[in-house]
C-alpha cells in the first residue's frame, strides 16, 4: 500500500496552510497532536516529497510604488497573491485523509505497490519495496549512513 495521509497528516497540513512560521510546538497545541509526532509527520511529508518548502507570502500590495517604474511589471506583482490563495483553495479541498502518496523504491527505483518499508536513520527516512532492497541499501550506503548518524546524534 503506499504512503496514505491520516487525520493527524492532515490536520498538521492545515495548520501550516494557515501559517507556515508555526512550530512543532504551536501546532502541537492546536491540533492536540504530541510536539514529536508533528515532528515526525512533518519530517515524513517531506521525505515522502509531498511538502517541497515552506516559503515566505509577500504581500506586494504594501510596497510603496515608485511612479517612474514600469506599470506592466507593477501589474504582475499584484498577481502574486490571488495566485497563491487559489494554490491554497486547490490544496485545501485536495488534501484529504486517505490521499495516497505515489513513492518509489530508494533501492530498485520501482514503484512500491505493496507493505511500504520504512527506515529511518537521523531525521531521514528511505522508502522500499521489500525487506530485499532495504537491506540492499543499507549494505550498500552503511558508511555514508553512519557517519550522517554519527553527526546527527552529536548535534542532538
Ligand atoms: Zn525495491
């Protein structure tokens, strides 16, 4: 089965259409959901491919004009915003329990149809299709793998 979004996914998904600044701890305390699984939920959207960034809104309707500038390209910069609520209409109708994230094998490449295999080492999590490829991949990068959780636990 592949990767299905549930209510917690969900839920942790609106909060941070409504303000991507939030922290795990804030959105913790509007959704009721334990601050670390926010956290890993959040960290699972993005290693899934699902969240690509959370990047700053502008607001170009608070910049002050210069009069000399072209008036074609003012145009265009107040299109920015009604773009982007539109975005943020699609993604709220769209994002729905059971939303089913198309993941492919980090090992073989090939789509994961069947028990998705998770590891997790550090803040990342790999994708396989079988228990083959896990093994395959952690033999193969088990240097580079080290050493990132070697970094990542003397940070913590
Ligand atoms: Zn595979």
């Amino acid at each position: 089965m592949p990767f299905q979004l549930d209510d917690y996914d969900v839920a942790i998904l609106k909060a941070l259409m409504k303000d991507g600044r939030k922290s795990f701890r804030q959105i913790s305390r509007e959704t009721g959901i334990t601050t670390p699984t926010v956290r890993a939920r959040f960290e699972r959207l993005i290693n899934v491919g699902f969240i690509k960034s959370v990047s700053p809104v502008f607001d170009f309707g608070v910049v002050e004009e210069n009069i000399f500038e072209n008036k074609g390209q003012i145009r265009n910069e107040k299109q920015g915003k009604p773009q982007h609520m539109q975005q943020l209409r699609d993604a709220n109708s769209r994002i729905k329990k059971g939303m089913k994230i198309k993941l492919d094998c980090e090992f073989c490449k090939g789509p994961i149809a069947g028990y998705l295999h998770v590891f997790k080492f550090a803040n990342y999590e790999r994708f396989f299709c079988c228990t083959g490829c896990m093994s395959g991949y952690k033999q193969k990068y088990a240097g580079r793998i080290e050493s990132i959780v070697r970094k990542f636990e003397g940070k913590e």
